[in-house]
C-alpha cells in the first residue's frame, strides 16, 4: 500500500466540494431574478402594468362565464391589483373556448360522473398604437369536476372548475408575457 492510495480517498470529498464551490461562483452571475429591478429600463412589474387588456373574447355566448373570469384573473394580475394608471405601451387580446368531456360514465345509471374542463386561451400583444402582434401564443388548461344528481351541486362545480380553469390560463398567460419581458423579446420602448 503506496501513500498515494491512502491520500486518494480522503481528498476525494475535498475535490468534489471544491469543484461545486467553483461552479457556483462561476455560475453565480448568471442567474436574474424574473421580477428583478433591470438598470437599463423598466421592471417588468412596469411593463406588465403597461398593458391594456382588452375585453376577453368569448366566442360564442356559451363561454361567457370563462372569458369573465379570465378578464378578472388578467386585470389582477397584470397590475397587481394597483389603480393606478400606468401610460399603456401596449394592448392584450385573447379569445376563450372551453370543452367538457365526460370521463367517467355510471353503467347503471348512464349518467356521467365525472367530467373535464378543458379551456383554450388565444392571446396576443400588440402595439397600443396598432400594428403587427409582438407575441401571439395559445394557453391550455384543465380542471375535473364531480358530477352529481344533485343540479345545483353539479352547476356549483362546473362553476369552480371555471374558475380554477380561468386562474391556469391567466397564470400561463402572465408567465409567459413576464419571461418574454425579462428576457428582452419585448423592447420596454417599443
């Protein structure tokens, strides 16, 4: 036994730590907080509350309910629930569309007892001045719900299922404007 094989294993732990120290202090600068304070231009929290929304898009008369709910859930969370008024750069348009399926069926009975919420969210931003789309996208989510013999119990679900559907799109759709702000697809000037 050399005193190379009695060195070797109690340094390896040392290297492995050693080497992660370095790449976390290499890395480190890397790395930017997506709500960060940039100190070229505007804080995306700015430039999101520099969105007009506009009314949200049905499309036909039977999501009404959704495209409510989506309006509400954007409104919030683009200006973070402040009044105040921020000169708007830009406008976001979206059109809402749900689906139910039913995914459990009593063979009994043949009534469904469990159902999908499936909503769709076409949005885009535009120049508040007019012009071609900035970023165009297409948001999508789902929510199950129970189905009872009970119609206001059923209704009362459908209804929640709305929601947390509206809630999904809206958080998708906030992300993915937020990202494409912080990385700077977006010019805060434009």
């Amino acid at each position: 036994m050399s005193s190379s094989d009695t060195f070797r294993p109690a340094s390896r732990p040392l290297v492995r730590v050693a080497v992660a120290m370095l790449a976390v202090a290499l890395l480190g600068g890397c790395f930017r907080p997506l709500y960060g304070v940039s100190a070229n231009g505007p804080s995306v929290q700015e430039q999101l509350a520099a969105i007009e929304l506009a009314t949200v898009d049905p499309g036909n008369r039977d999501h009404n309910r959704l495209a409510y709910y989506l309006q509400s859930e954007l409104g919030y969370r683009l200006t973070g629930g402040s009044p105040d008024a921020a000169t708007k750069r830009f406008r976001l348009e979206a059109k809402v569309s749900e689906s139910v399926s039913s995914t459990i069926v009593n063979t009994s009975t043949g009534n469904a007892e469990a159902a999908l919420l499936t909503g769709t969210a076409e949005f885009k931003l535009l120049p508040a001045g007019g012009g071609d789309p900035v970023m165009s996208a297409t948001a999508v989510a789902s929510s199950a719900y129970d189905r009872t013999p009970q119609r206001f119990a059923s209704l009362r679900a459908a209804r929640d299922a709305q929601i947390r559907v509206a809630k999904a799109l809206a958080d998708q759709i906030h992300t993915r404007l937020a990202a494409k702000f912080a990385s700077g697809a977006i010019p805060a000037g434009r």
